[in-house]
C-alpha cells in the first residue's frame, strides 16, 4: 500500500469517526428533552406504583442526562467532533502552502 492510498485511508477513517462521534453527542442531548417530553405526558399523581416508578426513574434519567454533557475525547486532549476535523485540515492546508512556498 503506498503512502498515498495510506492517507487516504486514514483520512476517510477520520471523518467517520469524527461523524459518528458528533452524531452520539447530538443524540446524547435529546435524551433529556425526550424524557421531559414523556414525562408530560405521564399523570402528575399517578396512582399505580409502576407509573410512580416510571415518573422516578424519567425523571432521574432526565435530570442526568441534562447534567452531564456527553463528549468524545481523545485522552483528553481534544474532543473528537467535527470542529476537530476542520482544525486538523485547516492545519495540513497552512502546512502544505509553506512547503509548496520553501521548495519554489
């Protein structure tokens, strides 16, 4: 495999890892606004314990998910999302004009 095809691999690699990353955290904050949603439309006094226990457990599932703000990092140095990807290319571009402007 030549180095060519190599970059090309990784590059593809990349971005579908950096999508999918982007698309769980997006999903990841819906959580919360679908349970408030189902939680409206549960009884406020329900009178069956199982829909006392479903309001709970809504409830706290809502409350976590809209505390704690799921992201993607690569050990912790940077988030792994699509403005990583825009960073990284916006940094190979600036790279490849100054070697293009060294070697005229």
């Amino acid at each position: 495999m030549s180095v060519v095809e190599t970059n090309g691999v990784l590059t593809i690699f990349g971005t579908i890892v950096a999508a999918s990353c982007d698309c769980a955290t997006k999903e990841a904050h819906k959580t919360a606004e679908i349970c408030f949603k189902l939680l409206l439309s549960l009884p406020a006094m329900p009178e069956k314990s199982q829909d006392r226990a479903l309001r709970k457990q809504l409830y706290f599932v809502a409350q976590l998910s809209s505390q704690r703000c799921l992201s993607f990092s690569a050990a912790g140095f940077f988030k792994v999302d699509y403005s990583m990807l825009l960073a990284l290319f916006g940094s190979v571009t600036s790279y490849v004009i100054v070697v293009i402007q060294f070697n005229k």
